[in-house]
C-alpha cells in the first residue's frame, strides 16, 4: 500500500522509500524512515495535498509524492 492510499484514522508504519524523489528524501531528512509509524491528519478539500503525522510533526505531502512511500497497516 502507498502512502497516498491511506485513510484517515487508521496506523501506519512505513515499508520502503524512494530516495530518488526530492521531496521523499526532504521527508527522510525530517525523520520519515522505514519502520517510521505515521499517521494521516488531514485532507485538502479536493484530496491533494494531505497531512501526515510522525515524530510529533504534521507535514503536508503532494499525493504525486506520497506515492513513492510504501505503507503498511499496524
């Protein structure tokens, strides 16, 4: 499951990232790495972008890059 694929309300932990991304690799200097729990907070109105939640911080993340973080359910 990728990260743009999760539902509000739900635990996440994360599985793999690709570093070759920009803005993933700016998440993973913020602390998202693999086996990193998180979280969605919030959706825009329209859906994009969404805010997640890990290590105490709400992030905003562009579905196009919420794909490139794989997830799984805890």
């Amino acid at each position: 499951m990728r990260l743009n694929e999760i539902k509000k309300g739900g635990l996440f932990r994360v599985k793999n990232l690709n570093c070759c991304n920009d803005c993933v690799s700016r998440l993973m200097s913020m602390g998202l790495l693999p086996d990193q729990e998180i979280r969605l907070a919030h959706e825009a109105p329209l859906g994009d972008p969404i805010a997640v939640e890990f290590n105490g911080c709400h992030i905003s993340v562009r579905l196009e890059d919420a794909a490139h973080v794989e997830v799984e359910p805890i």
